[in-house]
C-alpha cells in the first residue's frame, strides 16, 4: 500500500514541505519565510475575490449566476441556492458534467435535522460505535427510514435526475456518491428519470457503518453482526443518453461529452480508487460532516471532462470539496449549496482546500489511480 502523504505548497517560491503540526496553517513558508506563503503575488491573485461576470476566464459561466447570491473563486462559481430551482433555470444542453455527493438520506441536512445533529440529540443523526476508544461524529442512520421516507427519497432522486437530464448536455456524466445501504434505490430512481446507468466507481474507504451486533443483544449474539462493515464507497456513474445514432466520437466532437479522461496516456480510467477517510487538515480547514477528501476528488473531477474543458456542476456543494478539487487542477466548476452556513464555510475553504498540495510521488500514483493495495 503507498503512502498518502499531505503538505504546503508556497505560492511565493513554490516550495513544497509537509507540516510537523497537522492542524494548524503554517505562519511563514519554511524555505523563503515569507509570512504571505499562502497567497499569490497581487498581479497574481484571483480567489476570495468578487468578480465581474464579464471577466475573461469566467465567461463560459457568464449567465449561470442568475439572481442568486454567489462568487467566483478563481474560473468557478459558488452559489446560495436551492439546486432544483436553479436546475430548472439552466438552459438546456449547457453543463458537461456533475459530480457530487448528495443528502443521501434527503432528511438529514433538513434545518431541524442540522439542529438535532448542532445539539447531539436525537433525529436521524446517531454516534458510531466506538472501537479504539475515540470519540466518533455522528453519522446519518439510514437504516432508520421508513417507507413512506424511502418513497419520498425515490421521488427526490427521480426530480433531480430529471432536472439533470435537462441541464446536462448529450453525453454528459453525473458522479453521484452513495452507499452499500441506499445504492440501489438511488439508483432505480436515477434510471427512471431517462439517465443511463454505466456502472460503480468504486472509492475504497473504511467508514463506521455497519457491523455492528443486534442491537440491545450484543451479549447474547457475540458472533452476529447486522450488516457486513462497510469498506466501500460507491458512487454512481450515469450518463445523458446520445442522440440516436450519435457515436462517441460524434459527440465528443459536437459536445465535448460522451466519456472520460484517461489518467494519463498509458492508462484507462479505472473503476476503483483506493482512498482514505478524510485527513484532519481537510476538517480543520473545512468544518462539514460530509466532507470528501481532495485525494479522491481530484482524480474523479479530473475524469469527467474527456477533453480537458467544460463546465462541472456540484449541485450539493457542501463545504466545495468538488470545486476545491477542479480549482486545483484548474478547471471550471459551479457549486450550489441551500444551508447558509455551509455556503458561506465554502467560500473560505475552497482556496484553502485547493492549495494543499500532495508530494509529486503520491500525485502521480493518484492521478494513475493504480491498484497497487
Ligand atoms: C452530503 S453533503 C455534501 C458534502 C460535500 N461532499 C463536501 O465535501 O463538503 C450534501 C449538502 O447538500 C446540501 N443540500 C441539501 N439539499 C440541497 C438543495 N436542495 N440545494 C442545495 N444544497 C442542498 C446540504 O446542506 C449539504 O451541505
């Protein structure tokens, strides 16, 4: 198994070091000790900043704003919204891609539920069991839908599929986390609104979900476990059919869609990552309970563009991890998010986020997405 290792990079001299106290930002860059390590020269600068939407490299988002509060942060787009709504203004055939990772249990990032969570009191909000002897966030329990909730979580996936179906141009790809749980559900309802399903890309990751003995007799059935312990990740893979008759090659050249982009030259896109829970400067730069982490997210956004271009869409931002990760590998992304408290956490994280730089050996196993475990 590699070693993930995580580091600064100076903006000022380009020095690349990893930090000897994980959770707090370093004061001055360790090579040139400049205090504005973290920042680009002022010619330079280009996050944090409001823009207008007639700035040169952010014209292709010229329009996607609507009256909707936001900012640009370098060439991409935050917005406070609701996504279905600003799903239904969008034009048709505009956006490439979407990658994002969704209230999977729809209820749990519901104002009342966010409270409850706030509070450590019930909703659907619950402790993992611990193991080691840390305490552990509080993770969504989706085993505790009901099906009148299950129906309800059906309908949302079919409207938002339907919407995407909409926005999406031919060809284009949705990357939609979900888990072991709730996947199939998910899913069927995503076909039904007219998307294609084109398989799993699986993140593998070891969360505290599932394995656990029945409950209130765990002394009773040593032995047992409920569900088996969760060590994958699967997100979705679908895509807005082709015009009839279209081939891919067709449609890259008329839509700049219809497939991905390849790690490198020698090597396809590979249906697995391994993958790590999110590393504590991540949480500390962005405190949101659904946080994934860049060493994921950069090889997945940078598999969704085929050629390289286009316009990506997080529609459930959260704290902007997609948007951080296209930032990062200099591509346009617009992220969404309702509850304005995350909104707001994504407009500083995001610069932050996409500056951790990874050590040249771990990004080029990254980016090769090798199985090497
Ligand atoms: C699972 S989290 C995504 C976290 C993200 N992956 C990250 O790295 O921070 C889902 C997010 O979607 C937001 N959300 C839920 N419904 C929404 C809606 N209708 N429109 C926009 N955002 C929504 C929630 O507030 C939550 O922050």
């Amino acid at each position: 198994m590699k070693l993930k290792l995580w580091g600064y990079c100076c903006e000022r001299c380009g020095h690349d070091w990893m930090p000897r106290e994980q959770e707090q930002e370093p004061k001055v860059c360790p090579k040139c000790k400049s205090p504005y390590w973290d920042s680009p020269r002022r010619t330079l600068r280009d996050t944090s900043t409001i823009y207008k939407m007639d700035h040169n490299h952010l014209k292709d988002l010229d329009g996607l704003q609507f009256n909707y509060p936001f900012q640009a942060i370098g060439q991409s787009l935050v917005l406070h919204a609701d996504s279905f709504e600003w799903l239904k203004k969008v034009p048709r055939n505009t956006i490439h891609a979407i990658v994002t990772d969704p209230p999977y249990g729809v209820k749990e990032y519901e104002p009342e539920q966010i409270s409850k969570r706030n509070a450590g009191n019930g909703g659907v909000w619950r402790i993992p069991p611990s193991f080691d002897g840390s305490t552990r966030a509080p993770l969504p329990r989706f085993t505790a839908l009901t099906d009148k909730e299950r129906t309800l979580l059906a309908a949302f996936f079919r409207e938002f599929g339907e919407l995407c179906v909409g926005a999406l141009r031919p060809g284009g790809h949705i990357l939609i986390a979900s888990n072991a749980f709730l996947s199939q559900l998910v899913f069927s309802a995503l076909v039904s609104s007219g998307l294609e399903f084109r398989g799993q890309l699986i993140r593998l990751v070891r969360t505290f979900r599932g394995g656990d003995r029945p409950k209130n007799a765990e002394e009773e059935f040593p032995d047992v476990c409920s569900l088996p312990r969760s060590c994958y990740e699967p997100w979705g893979i679908f895509r807005k059919p082709l015009p009839r008759g279209m081939t891919i090659s067709e449609c890259l050249r008329k839509y700049e869609t219809g497939a991905f982009r390849r790690p490198n030259r020698e090597q396809p896109l590979a249906d697995v990552i391994p993958s790590e829970r999110t590393p504590q400067i991540e949480k500390a730069i962005a405190n949101h309970p659904s946080i994934k982490p860049q060493s994921f997210m950069r090889p997945v956004v940078h598999s969704v563009l085929p050629l390289g271009k286009g316009i990506i869409v997080d529609p459930f931002m959260g704290s902007g991890s997609t948007i951080a990760a296209a930032q990062a590998l200099g591509l346009q992304c617009v992220g969404i998010e309702r509850h304005e408290e995350y909104y707001q956490l994504s407009k500083r994280a995001i610069p932050q986020l996409a500056r951790l730089a990874i050590s040249r050996d771990i990004e080029i196993d990254v980016t090769q997405l090798s199985l090497d475990l």
